[in-house]
C-alpha cells in the first residue's frame, strides 16, 4: 500500500480496491458509480463470474478509496477507459512496475484476491464466510480445501 501511495493514476485505486474487496479484477475494473451503495457498504457486480449479481462488501477503507476516484463528468465507469464509453481494460503494465519495484516479480494481481482471504482466515473466519465474501462456490466434497484455505509461499518466506 506504501508503494501505491507514491503515484496519483488511476490504477493505484483500483489495487487497492483488489486488496481490501477481494474482488476479481473484472469485478473492479467494470464497477460503475450506479453499482456503488456507500451507505449499505456495497458494491454490486450485476452479472458475477457463476451468472449472477454479487454484492461486495465494503470496509471502510474501500469507501475512502472509492470516495478519493475522480468522477469524469457523464462516464459511467469508476475507472473510465481511453475510449469515452469503456472502462479501464487493464492494469497489467502498471502492476508489473510496481511489482518489479518491491521484488515481488511473481505476485500475481490476481494474488490479491488471495491475500485478501488469507487475512480473513487468519483472523479467525471460516472458510464458509470466506467463500461467501469472495463469491466462490462452495465445493461438492467439503473435504477440498480452497487455495486460500493454505498458506501461500509469500507469507512464510523470511524477510
């Protein structure tokens, strides 16, 4: 987050957003003002990955960041593309200089998403509300553990 704190583009909101939504990237990237509900602490994704609407909750921190966007007069989109009436494709570029800049080449922006469970899990949720949070389906064999259920390699190496 300290990193992020040292450019003003667009992009850095929209990680942060990854990081304290544990939103999926398209989730973030295709959020529209209409779609946020600050009061509710929500974000509502109308058609999810499993097809449906999902609502994401929102810390407090997520509303300031959300808060802190800058509203292109007549854009729809949180993170408004190049082209007037499409949103930001991608953040790629943008994450891959940020990444190289902390030495951390082979953190995924997807990665976020699993940090932002992991943190869950380690403040004691189940990984029954973790799913729920994400918007992940509950797997057929409760027995499997979800990816984010394990510690990745990043939170065990030693400083």
């Amino acid at each position: 987050m300290r990193a992020l704190e040292k450019s003003d583009r667009l992009e850095v909101f929209a990680l942060r957003l990854l990081l304290l939504t544990g939103a999926r990237k398209s989730e973030v990237l295709k959020a529209r003002w209409e779609h946020v509900r600050p009061n509710q602490r929500l974000l509502t994704v109308p058609l999810s990955k499993s097809g449906k609407p999902r609502h994401i909750s929102l810390l407090d921190e997520a509303i300031a960041v959300i808060r802190a966007i800058p509203c292109v007069p007549g854009c729809p989109w949180l993170f408004p593309g190049h082209a007037p009436d499409k949103p930001l494709s991608d953040i790629y570029q943008f994450w891959n200089k940020v990444r190289r800049g902390l030495g951390l080449t082979d953190v995924r922006i997807h990665d976020l998403r699993h940090t932002f469970a992991i943190l869950l899990v380690n403040a004691g949720h189940s990984l029954y509300e973790v799913q729920k949070l994400l918007g992940t389906a509950i797997p057929a064999r409760p027995c499997v553990t979800p990816i984010w259920g394990r510690h990745h390699w990043w939170l065990q190496r030693k400083p």
